[in-house]
C-alpha cells in the first residue's frame, strides 16, 4: 500500500498545468483564452481531473473526471464536448485518451510528458460538436 501510495504521488501527471497558448495551435479554432487542468490521485488509484477553461467568448467552463488508466468509459461532467473519458496509459509519461459523446468517439488524443516533467503535449483529432475536423496540439506547462 505505501509502494502504491509513493507511485501515485511521484506521477509526472499530478499537478496544476497551464496551457501556453502561443505554443499551442487550435484547428478549427478559436482558441479558448485559458485553460487550467488539476490531476490529483483518486481513492481508488486513478486519478481525479478539474479542467477549468475560459473559452473564446469568454464563458467559464469546468469539467470534472475521475478515472482510472484501464481503458474503460468514465462520467466527463461539464464539458460541452464529451459526456465520458477513457485513459490508457502506455507508460508513465504516455496517456492515450478517448472523449465520447453519446457514446460514440468525439475526438482521440495522446497525452506525452516531457522528461524534464515541466511541459505535456497533447494532440487532438476529431469532430467537434458542430461537425468540424478537430486537429489541436496543446502545449500545457507545470506550474
């Protein structure tokens, strides 16, 4: 149990990340003016996420998920793009992700932590909720 404890708190995941936006590239765009994720260890050995994001009209969005990295659908709570969220993770700096509405995929990405554990780059294709071809890669940085 405290092997396990010691390997969720060393996660290069855990933490508050920022997205940069001059570093990132939103297609179809716009892009939102901020975006903040918080990843914190869940009680049952996932992981618990809060994204708060200021979109392009300036709307306040939070979206709240509690996972775990076995490949299996869970609740994605306040977000106008995807009502679950799958996670695999492929080792420890590699995520893949799966955003699903409706139950059907909305847009796949993979999640890659650099080795320094200061910045995550994630590439995201798809369809957006009014039908346009998705390609976004999302520079975030630790804070």
């Amino acid at each position: 149990m405290a092997e396990q404890q010691r390997e969720r708190t060393t996660d290069p995941m855990i933490g508050t990340w920022r997205v940069n936006l001059a570093k990132s590239t939103y297609s179809p765009g716009p892009a939102p003016k901020s975006v903040t994720n918080r990843f914190e260890p869940s009680q049952d050995g996932g992981i618990k996420g809060t994204i708060d994001v200021v979109d392009a009209e300036g709307n306040k969005i939070r979206a709240e998920v509690t996972a775990k990295f076995d490949g299996k659908d869970y609740p994605f709570k306040g977000s106008p793009i995807a009502d679950a969220l799958t996670l695999r993770r492929n080792n420890e700096r590699e995520i893949d992700i799966v955003w699903k509405k409706d139950g059907k995929t909305a847009l796949t990405g993979k999640s890659v932590i650099s080795s320094d554990g200061r910045t995550t780059t994630l590439t995201q294709t798809g369809t957006d909720p009014q039908g346009r071809m998705v390609h976004n890669v999302i520079v975030s940085e630790k804070q």
